[in-house]
C-alpha cells in the first residue's frame, strides 16, 4: 500500500475505498480540487460520476499515477537531481 510511513488511520482506510472522493484524492496527493478535476479532464486520473454529478475518483488511477511518476528525476537549473 502506497502511504507515508505513519500514514494516518484515515488515510489508511481512504486507501482501502475503490473509490475516492475528490477532497480525499486532492490530500492523498498533496493538490488541490481543481488539481484533481483537471486531472480527470486530462485523464491523468479515472474518476466516474456518482448520482447527479458527484465525481469520484479510482484508486487504481491514482495508484497508478504515483508509480508511473515514481521514478521520473527532476533536473534543477543548476544541474542537480532530485
């Protein structure tokens, strides 16, 4: 499971839900809502609508997304990596 060491028990149990609310995706990844939004625009992220409008997100999608970006190096103007 993809969580900070210490990760919360609500964090632990948003990881748990198949699907994600976009306040619950939007702190699992430190964005913000509209971060999440454009996201799902972009498809970067899968999400559904529940109801009347009600957007979710798949955990899977943003499983998905951590890993895919997990191993990518950033170059500083400077030259260093992180």
């Amino acid at each position: 499971m993809l969580l900070p060491e210490g990760g919360s028990q609500a964090m632990t149990g948003t990881m748990e839900k198949t699907l994600l609310r976009v306040g619950e995706a939007a702190q699992l990844l430190s964005v913000s809502r509209w971060t999440i939004y454009r996201w799902v625009e972009e498809g970067r992220l899968r999400g559904t609508k529940i109801g009347k409008g009600s957007l979710r997100i798949f955990r899977e999608s943003i499983i998905h997304l951590i890993e895919s970006n997990e191993n990518d190096t950033f170059i500083t103007s400077s030259g260093a990596e992180y």
